[in-house]
C-alpha cells in the first residue's frame, strides 16, 4: 500500500473513533442535564411574595390553563404586636391557611386571587378542622391536583399525631375545586410490616407523581420514629395507588436511607427524561438536596447533589442580619415551575424577609440550562 494511501486510511480511522467519542459525550451531557450540581443552575432572582398581615410559606407554582403561574401558599397569620419571626409562624401547625396567587410571569408580580381552605371549615374534630398546610400543586389526567396536609389540631390544642394528607382537584385553574378528600393516613401501629407503623406523629409534606413506566400514582411523604439509639429519624416513604384519588397502599420500605444525623424535610419529586428526582430540604447542612432513582422506590442518600445553597451564598452577610426578623440562614419548602415536564424556576421560602416585612417571604431562583 503507498505511503499517500495509508495516510488516508488512518486518517479516516481517526476520524471515525472522534466521531464516536464526540456523540458518546453529547449521549453523555443530554441523558442526565442534572450531572453537574443543580445549585450551579441557579440564578437568584430575590423576593417574590411577601404579605403585611402574614407569613408565607409552601409557595407551590404551576402554569394554569389561563397562560399564567399560579402559586399557592401556605399562609400564617401574624399576631398583633408581632415582631419576631416565632411569634405566630410557629402556629403553622394549627392556624394555616392555603391561599392562590397568579401572575402573567413566573417572576411576578403576583396578586392575590382567593383562599381556598382555612382552618374551621370543616365540623370541629374531623380530620380537615384543623391547620392547612404544605399546598403542593401538579397537573395529572387532565387535572390540577392539589395536595396538603390538614389535622384536627387548634391554638390550644396541637395534636401533630393527627397529621393526614388531603386532596383537592379541578379541571380549570380558576376551579371549581372538588370536596376536600383525605387520602392518606399514617398506617395501624399493628402493620409492622411497613417501616412507618412506628412512626410517633402523623405524616406530612406530600408530593405526587404519576410513574412514567407503570403509570401509577406515587405519594411521597415525611414520617419520623425512634431509631434504636432513641435518635430521632426524619425520613421518607411512599403510597402507591392505580388511580389517582386512592385507595393508597404504604410501600413497607423507606425510599431514602438517611441516619438520624440528617433531619431532611419538604421533598418535591419530579421526572425528568425518565428518571425520577427527589429535592428536599437538608436542615442539617441547612441546603437542599438533589436525589435521584430510577424505580422512585429508594433514592440513594449519599449520592445526592447540592439542590440550592444557604442564602449567604446568594445574599451577603451584611445586608441578610440587617433584617429586624433575622432568623435563619436558609431556604425550605423548595417547588418548581416546570415548562413542558422541565424545571424553568426554585421558589422556596425563608425565615427572613429582605425587604424588612414583618413575615416570613418567598425567594425565586431561574433555572438556567
């Protein structure tokens, strides 16, 4: 073979193996957009929703059928005379309400538009009389499917045991809603073959999903227990149901192996090219976490990527203990607005208000891809 003819020919094996290692790399970036840390992804936008007379809370966005972002809140009345953060946010457990928001942009502003349930609706001792809380909002079947937790407690009376999770639906984002229906309950203490039977309160921060491959429905919820050393364990488990209303049967396992050395909180589950996300709330690290699965029925803790960070990262020192209701250095309860099944935008609530309110606001991060 003459010397010009093998050039050619290895030429063109070159060619050929950096085809392959170029598509294996764009296979590579495409298949997982959540390879590199999500916190990278996020562009801090600042306050989005804050209220003279309340804490705000739970702000769960969604697109409605009237082209505009919807957000609905878990809402905290403030007591008179109210100055610190404490003082009235921590009856969140007994005096919530979930009200609705919409705006033409997902950045604001956002206006006030009803509430749509609040404590002492419901005959006193059922099992919506009490708080509403934890607002988290999907579109599923052709519905916008509202989720929250409700129980029977009151000002003087907090009985977090009776936590359950309730749901609302309706066609149009506007409503109407349907009838409050309590779908899931913690399980009998006699079910000692599902982990949460032992759980000592109720069960709370609900999110849903619909399974992309089987197509049930997956209810995602936080139980704590004792663990064996009399630590405390804050985890999750989930329900699965064939239609969307229920009945919900408890999975017996835990879907997340955390120990009792991370209190984690406010999941928010989501699928994305078919693999299923968990972002939570570390309040150990004070962060958010990014999990993922590829059942929807165990999320590996340790692999978990940083979700958002501590809000120091986002806003300096200077200007965050500056706030007269400086309280903590952290963002929770994160939810996402997708667009067309991709997360476009973080809300997540925090202890402090930037703009010197007198409650607890929302922040807005934009996810940038």
């Amino acid at each position: 073979m003459k010397a010009s003819h093998l050039n050619r020919y290895f030429i063109k094996i070159l060619l050929f193996f950096n085809l392959i290692t170029f598509t294996n790399y764009i296979l590579a970036q495409t298949s997982n957009d959540y390879k590199e840390e999500w916190s990278k992804k996020l562009i801090f936008k600042g306050l989005i929703l804050e209220e003279k007379n309340y804490h705000i809370w739970c702000t769960s966005p969604i697109w409605g059928n009237d082209n505009k972002v919807h957000l609905f809140v878990s809402r905290i009345p403030i007591l008179p005379n109210d100055k610190s953060y404490k003082k009235g946010f921590e009856y969140w457990y007994s005096s919530s309400e979930i009200a609705q928001y919409s705006s033409n942009s997902p950045e604001g502003p956002f206006t006030f538009q009803r509430v749509l349930l609040k404590p002492g609706e419901a005959p006193v001792g059922a099992w919506n009389s009490g708080t509403q809380h934890n607002p988290t909002i999907k579109y599923i079947d052709g519905k916008y499917v509202l989720l929250f937790h409700s129980n029977t407690s009151t000002l003087n009376n907090w009985t977090k045991k009776s936590h359950v999770i309730g749901m609302i639906t309706s066609k149009n984002i506007n409503g109407p809603w349907s009838a409050p229906k309590m779908i899931l309950a913690p399980p009998s203490s006699s079910d000692t073959a599902i982990w949460s039977h032992k759980i000592f309160g109720g069960i709370d921060n609900p999110t849903l999903l619909k399974h992309p491959e089987n197509g049930k429905y997956y209810l995602y919820y936080r139980g704590s227990y004792k663990a064996t050393n009399g630590r405390t364990i804050n985890t999750y488990g989930v329900a699965i149901a064939s239609n969307l209303e229920g009945p919900y049967t408890h999975y017996p396992k835990r879907v997340t192996n955390n120990d009792e050395t991370r209190f984690i909180e406010d999941p928010y589950v989501f699928v994305h090219k078919n693999k299923i996300y968990l972002l939570m709330t570390d309040n150990y690290l004070e962060k958010g976490l990014l999990l993922s699965s590829d059942d929807g029925l165990f999320f590996e803790f340790q692999d978990g990527k940083l979700g958002f960070d501590k809000m120091n990262q986002y806003v300096p020192d200077s200007i965050l203990k500056k706030a007269p209701n400086y309280h903590a250095d952290k963002f929770e309860r994160p939810q996402l607005l997708l667009k067309k099944g991709k997360p476009t935008y973080l809300y997540a609530p925090a202890g402090v208000n930037l703009n010197n309110g007198p409650g607890t606001a929302c922040y807005l991060f934009k996810i940038q891809y």
